[in-house]
C-alpha cells in the first residue's frame, strides 16, 4: 500500500509510472495487496519449497504408499459422498421447490446447517451417534458394522459437510424451470417418470454436477469433522488432509509441502472443472 | 367473453398443484417428501440435535462447571477475539473487492473472481500448510520474523491469519452481485448533484446492499468463530494460549472429557442456530424484491 503512493517530496515531479500508480483507486490497491498477501504470497512459497526438492525425490514422496492410500481413501470416498447427495440433494431441492408442505420452511433452514456448524462439533456429535454404543452405531453394530473409527465414518462426515452444496446449487435452477413444458409433457401422455427423464433432467444435469463437483470439492479438503471421527490409520482410513497434518507434526516440512501441493493441484483443477461447468448450467439459462 | 374468464379461472386453480390434479401420481409427493425429511434426519438433523441431547441430558450442572474452566473462558475469548479483528479486515476487503469488480471492466475479471474464490476450494490444512511455510522459521519471511523477534506461526497473528484466508470471500460474494444489480445511475445522479466519494458510499451505495453486506457478516462470522482445520495447523494448540473453542472441542474429546466437550460444543451450535435464524431473515431481505421485480 505504501509503496503505490508518490512520495510527498516527489510529488510535483510527473513521472509517467507515478502518475500512472497515484491514478490507481484505493479500491484496487486493498484489493490486490490483500490477495497478493494472503493468497498469491502463500502459494508462491509453497510452490516455490516444493521445487526447491530435486524432482526424482518430489515424485517419490507424492507418489509413496502411504501417500497413494490417502488419495484413494480422499477421493473415493469424497466421490461417493458426493455421488449420493447428487441424488438425495436433487430430490431434497425438488421437494422444497415444488412442493407446499408443513415445516418446509424449517427443512429448508436445516439444509444450511453443515454451512454454519463447526466441523468440529460436527465430528465430536457425528463420532458419538455413530460410535458402536451410539444412537445410530448401534443398530448397525450387531451385523459386524463400524461406522465411527472406520472409513465408512470418513463417508459419513463428507456426507454432511457435502449435501448443502448439491441443493443450494440445484435449488435456484429448479425454481427458474418453466412448469409449463412439464405440464405439456404431460398433457401429450408422457408418464412421471419419462416426464421427468425426457424433459426436467436435461437441464439440470449441469446444475446437478455443479453441486457435485463443489461437495467432492468440499469433501476432499476436510478435515474438522474426519479427524474426529476416523482412527486416522494408514491404509485404512487416513485421508490426505490429515497425512499432511501428521506430516507437519513430526516436522517433515518437505513430505507436507509436497503432498501440500498434489492437493492444491487437485483444488485447482476442481476450480476450473466447477467454472466450466458453470459455464455450461449458465448456457441453459 | 364469459366462457374465456370461467376457462381462466379453472386453469388458475390447477396450476399451483398440477401433480395433484392426476390422481394417479397422488402419492409421489407424500414419499418423495418423505424420503427427503428421512435423508435430512439421518444426515443433519440428528446429528445436530445430539449435540443439545448430549449437552442438557445431564442437566445444569456439568455446563456450569464446564464454564468455570479457565482454559474453556480463555477459548471463548480467543474465537471472539479472532472474530473481532478478521471481520473487519474481511469488510474492508470484500467492499474493496466488489467494488473494483463491479464498477470497471478489464480483461481477467472472472480470473480475479477465481482468485477470492480460491480459499473455498482450497483444504484447510493446505491452507495453513502455506502460512507455516510462509512465516515460519524456515519460510521466507521466518528470518525477519525471528531476527525482530516477532512470532507469528504457533501464536496469534498466524491463527489470525488462517482465520482471514478461509472467511475471505464470504463478504465479496454477497455484495458484487447487488452492485452488479443496482447499476451506476444513482452514483452518477449524487456526483453530478456535488457529492464526493464518502457522501456516496454511506449515502448511497451503504443503503442499498446493507443487508446483503450483513448477510456476508453474518457468514464471515460463522466460519471465523468455527474455522477448524487451517487454525489447528498454525496454531500449536496450546490450552489458554493458542486454543480456540473449535480447538478446545477436538481436545477435550480426545482426552475422554466427553461432557466438557459437549459443553463447548452446544455454545458453537447456538452460534450455528443464530447464524441460520439470521440467514433466513436476511436472505428474505435481499433476494426476494430482487427475484419479483
């Protein structure tokens, strides 16, 4: 901020770049200086630490097993996560558009809940109901079922930190749909389900994938809620945020920083497979 | 004439429920409302009403001693503390950021757009990853640091630091699509009427996206007051010292003080069930005028 003002003594000198950076508003110079301190600075470093290693030792440590596990771990489960609040999202955004009933307003509220409940106190009740003596473990602990500690708890947590993503995205698509082509669709004898297949899913597939890719987006960077809930075992349900946060507690620097970056990679390409699809939701619009 | 109006009106009192008006599928919205509540229950909202069941089954008095914990009153007020400066911080940038965004076409604006996006769709631990690689002893400005005897990672300023990064785009977010909406005659009416940059804002722009802007407050709170993840890896977890009330909840959890535990967790669950009263009411404010007009 500093830098971008003339110096007072210098003032009357109209140097072309000073007269060019004084034109520059307030507005531009926060703006940048913030992002440029707090986002573009930190990423430089991180980069920059991790191409400090030889690349030959960056590809062993991204690529050891422990690190491979994690991914599979994160992203399958991030994946299935996602995948079924795709659907379940889609029909909860269905129904509170579409129909008039009681409490549909607190059932809309209650979507929002993941948004505004920290992760951990999401961990701390998810863990407890789902322990084997907990509400909802203990039904499924007679059958040899572990959901808490096990990789079906990771499931769980990104299932609920995902959801309001999938219907907040599919909501506002499906309030704009013209009712009148169902209704013709309809009224030319196409059944419920051809009606729904033929003429409501096309256009909001984008919409619907939007959701998707922003809860896997969500699910595979958490790390409050799974912490809490999984054993954090290696090759069993260790996911990758929290391989770089053992990583960093034993002060392996160069191991966090290197599996660091293949997630900001992924995060990357998350972001631009979201602003296309975006892209192509907004083309139906 | 008649028979038009009577067609109407008969057209009119079937539209709203067009599902219903067949008799066959007369059932599907009963199931289909009820999966959707039995999904909702399962995923969310049993889940968050344990944490009241769990904090009140006992009674009073294990929240009473809870709150008579130092180390708890000490998490309490470093979560408001880191509230109280990254809001205004986050204000004043989100502000900023729209309205340089709305008010001025270049090229690169939606790459701009990305960028505040970015720490949504960066994880946590990356994010916290970075300021330690940043400002801690090895990082690049970990030398200056040490050399003026400033500590940042494993202290507060780096826990603010996290704090501002993941609440960052909240404010933004809400504001630009209003200025986006509320176009540029009324700026141009006041400065041709001789007001000046000031008088506009608070006279003109303020009024306008107040409740927007308060929506994104209300949001910036919610995730600075719960951040997690990026604050646990910069922070050092230090009871009393660097332990927010988040941090303080995994603790207490870890170490089988499961009532303590709850007991700080309910506080951060009203916090959750205040912000989504607010939300409804704000949203109420903002978008529906905007959605009839």
């Amino acid at each position: 901020m500093v830098t971008t003002k003339p110096r007072p003594d210098r003032k009357r000198q109209s140097n072309p770049v000073q007269k060019f950076l004084g034109k520059i508003p307030w507005t531009w110079v926060i703006t940048f200086t913030y992002l440029a301190f707090l986002v573009i600075l930190p990423i430089a470093a991180m980069i920059a630490k991790a191409a400090e290693e030889p690349f030959g030792k960056f590809w062993a440590t991204a690529t050891s097993p422990v690190a491979l596990s994690s991914y599979e771990i994160t992203f399958v489960t991030a994946f299935f996560a996602a995948a079924i609040n795709g659907i379940f999202g889609t029909l909860i955004a269905w129904v509170i558009v579409r129909y008039d009933f009681w409490g549909k307003r607190f059932v809309d509220a209650v979507v929002d809940l993941p948004f505004a409940l920290p992760t951990s106190v999401a961990g701390l009740t998810l863990a407890t109901i789902y322990s084997d003596k907990g509400l909802l473990g203990s039904l499924v602990a007679p059958f040899g079922i572990k959901i808490a500690f096990s990789r079906i708890g990771v499931f769980v947590a990104m299932t609920f930190i995902s959801l309001p993503f999938i219907v907040r995205t599919v909501q506002p698509v499906l309030t704009d749909l013209e009712k009148e082509i169902e209704e013709a669709a309809w009224s030319l004898g196409a059944s419920g389900l051809q009606t729904f297949i033929k003429v409501i899913l096309p256009p909001l597939t984008p919409s619907i994938l939007t959701g998707v890719a922003l809860g896997f987006s969500r699910a595979v960077g958490e790390y409050g809620s799974t912490v809490i809930i999984a054993s954090n075992t290696p090759f069993k349900d260790l996911i990758t945020p929290i391989l770089i946060f053992q990583r960093l507690e034993q002060y392996d620097y160069v191991g966090a920083t290197v599996i660091g970056v293949v997630m900001l990679g992924i995060s990357f390409i998350s972001l631009l497979a979201i602003n296309l699809l975006q892209a192509w939701s907004r083309r139906y619009g | 004439m008649a028979k038009l109006d009577n067609s109407d009106s008969d057209y009119s009192q079937d539209s709203p429920a067009p599902i219903q008006s067949k008799a066959k599928k007369s059932f599907t919205p009963t199931i289909l409302i009820a999966i959707a509540i039995f999904y909702l229950g399962l995923v969310i909202l049993i889940p968050a009403a344990n944490v009241f069941v769990e904090a009140f089954s006992r009674g009073f008095s294990p929240l009473i001693n809870a709150f008579k914990r130092e180390d708890l009153i000490d998490a309490i007020k470093l979560t408001a503390s880191l509230a109280a400066i990254a809001l205004p911080l986050n204000t004043i940038f989100g502000l900023s950021a729209a309205w340089a965004i709305t008010r001025n076409n270049f090229r690169g604006k939606a790459l701009l757009l990305s960028i505040i996006d970015l720490p949504f769709s960066i994880s946590p631990v990356v994010a916290g990853l970075m300021i330690v690689l940043l400002y801690g002893r090895l990082g690049w400005f970990g030398s200056f640091l040490e050399a003026n005897n400033i500590k940042v990672v494993f202290a507060f300023p780096a826990m603010l630091l996290a704090t501002v990064f993941v609440s960052m785009p909240f404010i933004a977010r809400e504001v630009i699509p209003i200025l986006d909406e509320m176009g540029t005659e009324q700026e141009e009416a006041a400065s041709t009427l001789g007001a000046n940059d000031w008088q506009i804002f608070w006279k003109v722009v303020v009024p306008n996206i107040r409740w927007g802007l308060l929506y994104g407050l209300v949001l910036t709170n919610a995730r600075a007051m719960g951040e997690f993840g990026a604050v646990s890896v910069v922070s050092g977890n230090i009871a009393s010292k660097t332990q927010s009330l988040p941090l303080f909840v995994e603790e207490a959890y870890k170490n089988y003080d499961t009532e303590v535990a709850y007991s700080a967790a309910v506080l951060l669950a009203l916090l959750a069930v205040v912000t989504l009263v607010l939300k409804e009411i704000l949203e109420r404010k903002t978008h529906n005028p905007n959605e009839r007009e």
